[in-house]
C-alpha cells in the first residue's frame, strides 16, 4: 500500500491498564469495544512488555526509546532531563506539529517539563481525577470536569486549530485507570456485578524468594481506606473480606476503564469525521500492566507477567494491513523508533531498542525479532509497596529474576541484608509463575543458559550486575 502522505500520530497512554482489562485481549472481567476497534482497523500486540514496571519510568523508556539507566529516569524520584531528544522531538524537527495533554508524570519545574511539544498541558505528578489542575506554558489553572473528558477535549481542540496539510502528533496521556480508581458518575453504576475472581488469588507463594512475600501489595491487606472509599461490611472473616475489597477496587477501576474506552471511541469518530483515520497512527497501549487479584495483588513493579505485559494496538490503516496480531516480543523502549519509521522520520541515534514496523507491514528488509529481553526494577527503597530492586531476563518461554535485595529501606535493614534471590519460570509450563525452578534439578541448565542470557542482554543495553550478583552466581 502506497504512503502517499505522512501519517498523523496520535499515542493515547494510560496508566496502569492491565491487558487483561481490555476486550481485545480476551478479558472476563470487562468489555471495551472502542478499545477494541483498533484492534479490528489494525493490530494486537500479544507480547509487548514494560522495561521496567512502573509509571515514570515507562513513560521516558517510551518517549526517548531509551532504558532507565540511559534516560536517568529509573524510579518515581528521578525526574527526567526534559531535553533529551525523543520520539517527538525527531518529529518535530522533521515538520511535525507536536503536543502531549495530560500526565507527564516525569517531573516538574525547569528542565524537566515537557520539551519538544509546541503545546504541552499537564496534570502535576500523579494528578487529580475530578476538577484537574493542568500546568502549561500559561502556569497552572483548574478545569472543572472529569480527566479523562478533559484530556481528550483539550487534544482534539488542539488539533482543531492547527494550520491544514501540516502532519501532527499528539499524546493523549491520562492518568485513569491509576489509584485511587475514581471513577466518573456516569460510570458509577457499572460493574456492581460479582466480577470474576483469578484463578491465582489466593497464590500463598510459597515457591518464591522472600520477596514476593514482604510486598505489600495484597488486596487483603495493603488497600486503604481511600482505595475503598466504604469501610468493609464487620464480620467477614479473612478470605470473606479479601473477596469483598476485590469487588470493590476491581469496580472502581474498570469504571474508570469504561471512561477510558468511551473517550478512546470520541477519538476515533473524531479521526473519522475529518478523514484522516486511515492516516493516522494511532496506538493504545498503557505504562505497564497491573495485577487485578493476581496473586492476590493490586498495583505493578514485579517482572511477574500480570505487571509487565502491556496492551498494544496499532492502526495505520493507509500502511498496514487490518485484523493483524503480532506475537514477537516488543518493548517499551522499541516504541520511538517505530514511530519515527512508520513516519519516514530518522530514529536518533542514541535510540535503542529495535524498530518492529516491519513486522506489521511485511518489509522483508525488517531487524529480526528480539529473542527475549531485559527487565529491572530499581526502586529498592520503597517503604510503601516494599517491593524490592531486581533485574532479569524474559525469552519467550523462561523468565530468571534475580532480587538482589540491597538496601531495602525498611527499619532495621540496610545494604544487603538479604542475600541476593533467583527466581526461574518455564512460562510454557506454568503461565502462571506458581512454580520457581530455580533450585529445581531438571532446570539447572536452563538456569545456567539463562543467566548467560541475562548478563549478556543487561552489557548489551549498557547495564552492570549489581555488586553482590558474584557472590550468589559463584
Ligand atoms: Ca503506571
């Protein structure tokens, strides 16, 4: 198919929509049919993967096409160098009007607000879901309303007064599905049905390293008061309850979905009514994925499949064709230089990851597809989820995680207090990741090839093992 003119691009992000939230992933537990549309008019990525599961830091990997230890963005706390060249910034040189509306999340204040967008409008950090304070070049102001509506509003109206025949890219970046899950009163009545539990709800973790254990993630214990919004029912036992606060977060946060997917739908019709669908790229996909009762959790940061695994979709219908599934693994990090191809816009050079355009439009000069790739979460000091630092790598079939456990922040911890952990999962045997292998006899070689695996993916990105990785791989 010819590309007689360059596409527009319009990225919509949410954060922390699970794939296994959204319709076109085969959900039981909801329905997005606008979502889903996309799907239909163009791909579904099965294997796409956050870098590193958590919001900040997803959002750099994606806009420079960069990991964490490049793009200096590696936890909450380390805002972004705004003026490192990104995806859009590429575009921008090459023509492109560029805008990004919504949460930026990377840091605020000189040098790190938003560079390269000839507009930029956006929530402060993690941002409000009701009457939303927005901050762009005009300082701060409020706007009375729901997030989603108004992101969305402020994008299109955006677009609307651009000059005609000019390509633009715009970042519909919202804040819902986050916590604290507050949805909008249209939506306050959906999904009052028992929503279906995981299989794995009650995982008691026994064949895991000490780390999934301190985690304090669980619905049944680590939810507040704000999550809930109403106090239990008294006299539940134990599992009575952690059933009861799974119905009430799993609620919350698909309305705050189903807002998501009626807006994702006014972008479409929108594309639709001024011509310019099959000119567009248009992409949904969100900073990570989530555990909806996986486990028994809420929220993200584990290598775990739940957690990393993010919704892909992709239309460009001028350039490839519909009704396409790609099942390769792809990355957050591949998303800029993908973008810039599908444009016929220069990646910079600095860009990592691998260009994965071909792989929907047939180009047999295409890179190959990645066998795996490498994963590390950093934020060791977290004294609110306690999730612990690890690293590891992901082929299509073995995961090896390696919890280094260094300075975990907690009282009476410091820098390795715990040794250092091996996780190890054959995904092909055990997709749910109930069964650690990693001291399993029948997989010392598989141990032995994947750690191998690891060191060499973590060099090739430019990536050191953590100090005490020699003491345990001895
Ligand atoms: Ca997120």
């Amino acid at each position: 198919m010819s590309q007689a003119r360059r596409p527009n691009v319009v990225m919509i992000l949410t954060d922390d929509h699970a794939a296994h939230a959204v319709g076109a992933y085969g959900s039981v537990v909801n329905s997005t049919p606008r979502i889903d549309e996309i799907a239909a008019e163009g791909w579904r990525f099965d294997n796409c993967f956050a870098t590193n599961s958590l919001c900040s830091p997803s959002r750099a990997s994606i806009i420079t096409g960069t990991y964490g230890h490049v793009n200096g963005v590696t936890t909450l706390e380390t805002p972004i160098d705004a003026s490192q060249p990104t995806f859009v910034s590429q575009l921008r040189e090459a023509g492109y009007r560029t805008a990004i509306v919504g949460k930026w999340h990377m840091g605020d204040g000189e040098g790190h607000d938003p560079q390269g967008f000839d507009y930029w409008d956006v929530l402060i950090e993690q941002g409000e879901y009701h009457d939303p304070t927005f901050l762009s070049v005009d300082g701060l102001r409020t706007e009375r309303g729901y997030a989603t509506e108004i992101i969305t509003d402020l994008a299109l109206n955006w677009v609307e007064q651009l000059e005609p025949d000019v390509p633009w890219c715009v970042l519909i970046f919202h804040k819902a599905p986050h916590r604290p899950w507050q949805p909008d009163a249209k939506h306050a009545e959906m999904y009052s049905e028992p929503i279906p539990v995981p299989a794995t709800f009650t995982d008691d973790y026994s064949t895991r390293t000490s780390s999934a254990r301190r985690a304090a993630m669980r619905i049944a214990e680590h939810l507040n008061a704000d999550d809930l919004k109403v106090d239990p029912p008294a006299g539940l036992d134990y599992e009575a309850e952690a059933l009861w606060k799974y119905q009430r977060y799993m609620e919350d946060y698909l309305r705050c979905v189903a807002s998501v997917d009626d807006n994702v739908g006014r972008v479409i019709d929108w594309l639709r009514e001024r011509g310019d669908f099959d000119d567009t790229l248009l992409m949904y996909s969100s900073d990570q994925g989530f555990f909806l009762g996986d486990h028994g959790w809420f929220d993200k940061r584990f290598m775990y499949e739940e957690s990393i695994r993010m919704p892909l979709l992709m239309s460009y219908p001028r350039a490839a064709a519909p009704g396409g599934v790609a099942t390769g693994i792809v990355t957050n990090v591949d998303f800029a230089r993908t973008i810039l191809e599908a444009a016929g816009v220069p990646a910079h050079p600095r860009m990592q990851g691998r260009s994965f355009w071909s792989d929907v439009t047939n180009a047999v000069d295409g890179e190959p597809p990645a066998e795996g790739f490498y994963y590390r979460y950093w934020e060791h000091d977290d004294v609110f989820h306690k999730a612990p630092a690890h690293y590891g790598y992901r082929s299509s079939r073995y995961k090896l995680i390696y919890f280094y456990n260094d300075g975990l922040g907690l009282p009476g911890t410091g820098p390795f207090a715990y040794a250092g952990e091996w996780e190890l999962y054959d995904l092909e045997r055990d997709p749910d990741e109930l069964h650690n292998v990693a001291h399993d006899p029948d997989y010392a070689e598989v141990f032995a090839e994947m750690q191998v695996k690891l060191s060499r993916a973590q060099a090739d990105v430019g990536d050191a093992p953590h100090a005490n990785q020699a003491a345990v791989t001895a």
